[in-house]
C-alpha cells in the first residue's frame, strides 16, 4: 500500500514495508559517506596545510553537510528498532 | 601590443566570459534534476531516492570542487533539496502518529542547514533571522502574516487534505499548530528563503535567483500529485521570496508560512 502523506515540502510517500529498505539505503549512504570522509581527511593531512584549502579538504568539510543529518537518522532508526525490539 | 596579443587576450576574455555563462547554468541543471528525481519518486520511489543521492553526491563533489567560491556555497546550499526527500523517506515513521512525521523529519533537516550556514561562513543575520528595520517593515510583516490565511483556503480547495484529527479540538489543536509554524514553516523559510536564496543571490543575478530557488521549491511539491499545487506554490514562493528580498528578514515568510499550514490542516478540513 502507498499512502500519501503532506506538508509543503516534507512529503513522504512510502510503504511501510519500503520504508525499512530506504532506510537501510540512508545508512549504506551513511557509512560510504563517513569513509569518503576519512579518506578525503587523511589526504588533506598527507598534503600538509598549506595557504589554500586542497580538494581533498574542501570535500572532507562539505560532507558535513549530508553526513549530520544521515546520522541523526541512524540515529532515529536505532532507537526505533529497540524499541520494537523491547 | 601587437594585433596577435590582443586577439588573444580578446579570446582569453571571451572564454573567461563564456566559462562564467555556463557556471550560471548548473544551477538550473541541478533543479531540473531534483525535479526529475521529484517525478521519478511519485512513481518509483527507490529509484528517485537513488537520482536524490546520486545529484547529493555531484553537488558534494561539485562545491569541492569549487570550494570558497559563491558557486560552491550555491551548490552546498543545494544539498538541502535532495536531503529533504532522503529524509522523508528513510526515516521510520510508520510507527508515529502523522503529526509528528513533520517534527521528525525536520529536526535532521535544520541540523543540516545550519551546518551548511556554517560551511558558508552565515550569521544569524545573513540567513533573514532578524527583523530587519521595524519601522520600515512592521506594516508589511503584519501583513504578510495575514497573507497565510488566504494562502491556507487557497491551497486546501486546490489539494482538499484529510483532516488531521477526526473532530476539531482546541486543545488538541496547540502542539500541532506548534509543529506546522516551526517545523515547517520556520524549517522550510530557512532552508529555501534563508540559505538556498541568499546563496543564490551572491552567485546569480536578482531575478535569477528567485525564479531558482521559487523553481526548487515547487519541484519539491510534486509528489502532492497536483500540477495546479505545483503552479500555485511557484507563486508563493516568488512572492515570499520578494518579502525577504524587501525586509531583510524570514521571520514574516515563516509565520505566515506556517498559518498556511495550519489553518490547510488544521482549521478548514473542518469547516468545508
């Protein structure tokens, strides 16, 4: 079943039985995002601080970004499975 | 300085000039994009949600690229559109009454915003928290609130919602109309009105930049399913857009976004 449900921008259209793959979805795009960032970090420091952000850098701060609100979702997701779970 | 050299200088200019032209269409590709992935979520949502992270991903990639430039705060500011969606659709909200979907889906929301107000180095200030000059603008904010109700009767003839309780309660009406003012008015004014304007009026020109940020907040409307909602939401947001370019400030756009929420789900499911 597919149920509609609005506000102006927060729309959520989603089975319930979907709703747990995309969740999955957000934690696998968590996960690949946390390891671009560490890797985008150890490059950063491997080039040393110069007087200008490097690329690798730059993208260690912007994955900020996404990376927060991913992890709060983690986040959401855990406390709900434990409490299924309890 | 021969003929040659400032032929080439002249050249050089020319692509310098074409180069900055072209920057200022990504943008608009961004959009369209966010659009299509829009579209592809009313009809198969796991492959919208996968265009989402694939435009969240250029867009990462692209303000890195770009880093400390207005484009890259542009693009940055962008991430917002297509973590909206994510958002709405990972987080497990079955569980919860509907109510609280919009509080739940908003509180990751504005964490990421303020952090990309950080990225962008923005006060407070810059993102329109502020009232700007009250003598100038008390006439207008106070009409801008008032806006919101006619707003609201307008958009609940053209999307006609279920209302959200089954009888009208005045007690029961508080936390959801506190909900609706912060966590959608209040989020979606700073996110579209607050970061993703202002990013775009440093980058693109004035009209520009309201007709593309207007544009993404009308794509993000699509999956209401109403192409009128769509049309009509694209003139909201000109016209709210027009408000913070005049004031200065957020503040009237949210509330009287937020008393268009309530009063389409909380006041006329019960009264037409």
């Amino acid at each position: 079943m597919i149920s509609t449900v609005t506000s102006t921008t927060v729309t959520t259209i989603a089975s319930t039985t979907m709703a747990a793959g995309l969740g999955l979805f957000a934690t696998l795009a968590l996960i690949f995002m946390l390891i671009a960032k560490e890797l985008a970090g150890a490059q950063d420091v491997q080039l040393g601080k110069g007087g200008s952000v490097s690329y690798a850098g730059a993208f260690d701060n912007v994955l900020n970004a996404a990376i927060i609100p991913l992890l709060i979702v983690f986040g959401f997701i855990v406390v709900t499975k434990i409490i299924d779970i309890l | 300085m021969n003929q040659k050299a400032v032929r080439a200088l002249n050249g050089q200019e020319q692509v310098s000039i074409l180069k900055e032209k072209i920057d200022k269409i990504y943008p608009w590709l961004f959009a369209l994009e966010m659009a299509v992935a829009e579209l592809l979520v009313t009809v198969k949502p796991w492959y919208g949600i996968v265009l989402h992270m694939l435009i969240l991903a250029v867009l990462l990639i692209s303000s890195a690229v770009a880093y400390e430039k207005p484009r890259s705060k542009l693009y940055i500011a962008f991430i917002l559109g297509p973590l909206i969606r994510i958002l709405s659709l990972s987080l497990p909200l079955a569980h919860l009454p509907r109510i609280y979907w919009y509080a739940a889906v908003s509180f990751p929301l504005l964490a990421g915003a303020f952090v990309v107000a950080r990225l962008n180095s923005y006060s407070l200030a810059d993102m329109g928290l502020r009232w700007g000059n009250l003598r100038r603008n008390t006439f207008i904010h106070i009409l801008t609130f008032l806006s919101g109700i006619p707003l609201g009767i307008a958009e609940y003839f053209i999307l006609r919602p279920e209302p959200i309780f089954k009888t009208f309660n005045p007690v029961e009406f508080i936390l959801p109309a506190l909900i609706f003012l912060i966590c959608t008015g209040f989020t979606e004014e700073v996110v579209f009105r607050g970061i993703m304007y202002r990013a775009a009026a440093d980058f693109l020109s004035p009209i520009s930049s309201i007709f593309l940020i207007s544009f993404v907040f009308a794509a993000l409307h699509i999956t209401h399913l109403s192409l009128i909602d769509v049309v009509f939401v694209f003139a909201v947001a000109v016209y709210f857009t027009l408000i913070v370019k005049r004031t200065g400030s957020i503040i009237g756009v949210a509330i009287a976004h937020g008393i268009t929420n309530i009063s389409l789900y909380l006041i006329w499911p019960y009264f037409f």
